[in-house]
C-alpha cells in the first residue's frame, strides 16, 4: 500500500505540473537598423587637355619625308595630353594619385597603343616628355608605367604627357591612324 500511494501521489504531482500554466517570458523590445550610403566611381573630376574626360585628340599630319618615321623607333607629332583634376579634396586617408592605362589596344610587347587605321608600321606612343625617352610603358602592371604620382593636397593635380607616332617594324606607310586607352584614377 505504501507503494501504491507512493505512486499515486507521484503521478499527481507530474500531472498537475503537466496541466498547470507553463511561466512566460518576458515581453522584449525589438526594432529595425537601416543602411544608407553611396559608391562613386572616381572622387576626383578628370578634364583632359581642358576639356572632357574621354576627349578625341588630333595628332598632327605629318609627312612622311626626309626620313621621318623612316626607321623602327623613329618618332614624330609629338602632342600634348594634359590630364587636370579637380574635387578630390574630400578623399580622406589618401594623399597620392596617378593613373593607370588599360585596355586591349596596348601592345603587349611595345607598350605602345596599337594603330587600327590603314598607315603601316606605325603605333602611338605615350611619353612624358616629346621623345621616346620618357616613355609610358602602358603594357606594365598598375603603379610601373612611369606614369607619375600627383598629391592630391594640390589645388589641380596635373598629369602632362605626349602622345606621338612611332615608327614600327621598319617604316612606317601612308594612310589614317587611330589608337585608344582607358584610363583610371588610382588613390594612395
């Protein structure tokens, strides 16, 4: 008999718990956490030789006599390309720029942009003075293509370069030349 009680007391005891009103949390406060922001994709306003940031710049006409572009590595119609920037006063934790030159009309062996007029033996050459001497090497990684470095505390970083034809392969042939490149603005 003390069995049986035993027993019967334990399932009531389990069966009013079972039955009996289970305890509840405690009602908590909640919310809702937004984001906002904007990307640019340059900080600083690019004009080229004065004006827009993709210009099309004329090389000069030149003959094509008394040896001139007569020879592989010969230059001529050296022209300014001068690459102004303004507004970048807002970058914070940066204190350099330079640009870096990109896009499938370098040539990969010469560096030089590749001409897709009909002249021959002749592509367009990037410098930083009117001579093969300060040559860009545009077919270089980002940061080594001799391209320079401006500080963006300047009130207008300047790039000034040439542009000019270069003879390719021997001598270059009459006819239309056209060349392009991209560029971007690299921040330090």
């Amino acid at each position: 008999m003390k069995k049986t009680l035993l027993t019967a007391a334990l399932l009531t005891a389990v069966g009013v718990a079972a039955v009996a009103p289970q305890a509840r949390a405690a009602n908590t406060s909640s919310g809702t956490i937004s984001f906002t922001g904007s990307l640019t994709a340059s900080t600083c306003t690019v004009a080229v030789n004065g004006g827009t940031s993709s210009p099309t710049i004329p090389l000069p006409t030149t003959p094509l006599v008394n040896g001139v572009l007569g020879t592989a590595g010969s230059s001529a119609g050296w022209t300014a390309v001068t690459l102004t920037l303004s507004g970048c006063t807002s970058l914070t934790g940066y204190t350099k720029v330079y640009p870096y030159f990109s896009g499938g009309g370098i040539d990969a062996t010469t560096g030089y942009l590749s001409n897709t007029g009909t002249a021959g033996n002749v592509e367009v050459a990037m410098s930083n003075q009117q001579s093969l001497t300060g040559v860009l090497t545009l077919q270089n990684t980002t940061g080594n293509q001799n391209a320079g470095t401006q500080l963006l505390s300047a009130t207008t970083p300047t790039f000034s370069y040439y542009a000019g034809y270069v003879a390719t392969g021997g001598a270059a042939t009459a006819g239309g030349v056209s060349a392009s490149v991209q560029y971007t603005l690299n921040y330090q």
